[in-house]
C-alpha cells in the first residue's frame, strides 16, 4: 500500500505554444513510492506535461511542487528547478543512448558531467547501476550490439545511476515484444520494492498500465478527464474512456449474396439485421481486411 505523502503535485497547469492552447488547468498528485500512468490520444498533451515536469519547459500558468516546494511556475527563476533537477530520472522512448559511446561510458556520462566522483567510484555506481536492471557482461559493448529490450534496460540504469527520487518513463515498452515489455514492467515494480522508487510512465499500453499503476490519470484535449486505480477506470461510465481503454473495433465480414457478389456488413450491422428479420443465414463466411471491403464499395 502507497502512503498518502505527496512527493509531485501539479496544479492548475497550463502551457500555451502561441495561441495553442495544449495544456488547460492540469491538476493531479502524485505520491511517494507510487507509480502512475499517464494516458490519453496522441496530441492531447502527454509529453508536454512531462517536459514541464523534467524542467525542459516552463509553464505558462499553474504550478509544479516538489515536496511542497514550488520547483516551476511561471513566477518561478528556473534556478529553483536546477536545485532538484538531480531528483529526477528521465527514460526516454527507445532508451535515446549514445550510439559512440560504450554502455559504461552511455551510463557514467551524467556522473561525470555532473559529480566530482573519481573513476573507481564511477565505474562502482555504473556496475551497480547494471546489475540492478538485470544485465551483466555488457559494459564495453556499443549500443547496435544489444536488442531493443536490452537498450531499455541500459537507457533505464543511466536514468537510475543518479539515484532519482522519481523516475519518468516516456512509452517505455513501445516497440518491444510482450515477453520485452512484461520484463520493463517488471523492473518498475522492482525498482519500487527495492528502492520505494516513484514511477510516471507516459504510455498508450493499457494492459501495463493495468498490471502496474496504482493510479492512471488520463488527459484528453489538455485536460485531465479521469484520476483514478485501475479498478475505477475499467467500471468508469464515461463513454469516451470507455473508447479509449476498449477501443472502437469492429469485426468486418463478407458474406457470399445469392448474385455471387461480396457485401460487408460489421457484427453491428448483422445483428440489426437479424432484430429486423432481415438475416436469413449465412451459407459461407470468410474474414476479409476492411481495407478491401472499402476499395469494393
């Protein structure tokens, strides 16, 4: 159970880019040792939440508080940001490592731009940094030598080598396979019960956000349109969370007419029929892609 301590609140949000409106009043906590996810359309602003939060981008109203302290508000010297910018671990879509450089150096790169530690004590955090997402034997491979999961993993133990309290994730298992993404979920879940880790991961995979938040915030239009446990967003009534989290799939069909021709109907579409006594059976039934079913109408 996740105490009810607030390590990040944002309030009363807003950022603009022009006369575009992107972020509209956000308002959510989040509390220590808790991971929650973020999730909504693409566009509707995800990320520009989060670079608000990572102090890559300054807000045009509201507030940022880090521990009760406002770290970034539109009032707030970005001087105020840089005093706890060290509290907070950036993963970044597709792990972002540096191609030239080995995994020791990828992941010894902000310890060294940032600490006055020696080498021995750099090469004792990387090596610990590593182990602790699960890799070994890797440190003087390049980047293109490892698979995508083991990218995210090594993009993961540069983020954490800083020792973050909190830890942002931007689609941290998009584009990797299920056995891929059960293992990233995995180490989130680790590094919480290991290190009481706080987590917010931006993402559009639904079954890990249901496997590993305590919390889901979803935003639509620059809004936030629900808050809530995993539980409450399933059981939600709002038909457009509803469209999100089950999404708006239909199964197209052609049945074989008595002229010989194809006609699609979707299963909504057939079962209207059969209320209204039109469908008078199927004599043969083959699955076709709804591209084709379009390109005959």
């Amino acid at each position: 159970m996740v105490a009810d301590n607030p390590i990040l609140k944002v309030e009363h949000l807003v950022k603009n880019f022009g006369t575009n409106r992107v972020l509209k009043n956000v308002n959510f906590e989040v509390n220590a040792g808790e991971i929650i996810c973020i999730i909504g359309q693409s566009g509707h602003g995800k990320s520009v939440l989060m670079k608000n939060i990572m102090g890559l981008m300054r807000p045009d109203g509201g507030r940022i508080f880090f521990k009760n302290e406002v770290i970034s508000s539109p009032a707030t010297p970005p001087s105020k940001y840089d005093e706890v910018r060290h509290k907070f671990g950036l993963l970044f879509q597709g792990a972002a490592l540096f191609d030239s450089m080995t995994i020791e150096d990828n992941i010894a790169f902000a310890l060294r731009e940032r600490t006055n530690f020696s080498e021995s004590e750099i090469r004792r955090k990387v090596e610990r940094s590593i182990a602790q997402v699960g890799l070994s034997n890797v440190l003087h491979l390049m980047p293109a030598d490892l698979s995508g999961g083991m990218r995210s993993r090594v993009g993961l133990a540069r983020a954490i080598v800083m020792e973050p309290e909190i830890m942002l994730y931007d689609e941290p298992t998009s584009a990797l396979d299920p056995i891929m993404t059960d293992m990233v979920n995995d180490l989130i879940l680790d590094l919480r019960e290991r290190l009481n880790m706080t987590s917010m991961i931006i993402t559009h995979d639904i079954s890990s956000a249901y496997k590993i938040a305590d919390k889901i915030v979803m935003i639509y239009e620059g809004y936030v349109v629900f808050d809530g446990t995993p539980g409450e967003i399933r059981s939600s009534r709002d038909p457009y969370v509803q469209k999100f989290i089950r999404g708006n799939r239909k199964a197209h069909y052609a049945f074989s007419s008595d002229e010989g021709s194809s006609t699609g109907q979707s299963m909504s579409e057939m079962h209207s029929a059969r209320k209204d006594k039109k469908f008078e059976g199927i004599k043969s039934l083959h699955v076709v892609p709804r591209t084709n079913f379009l390109n005959q109408k």
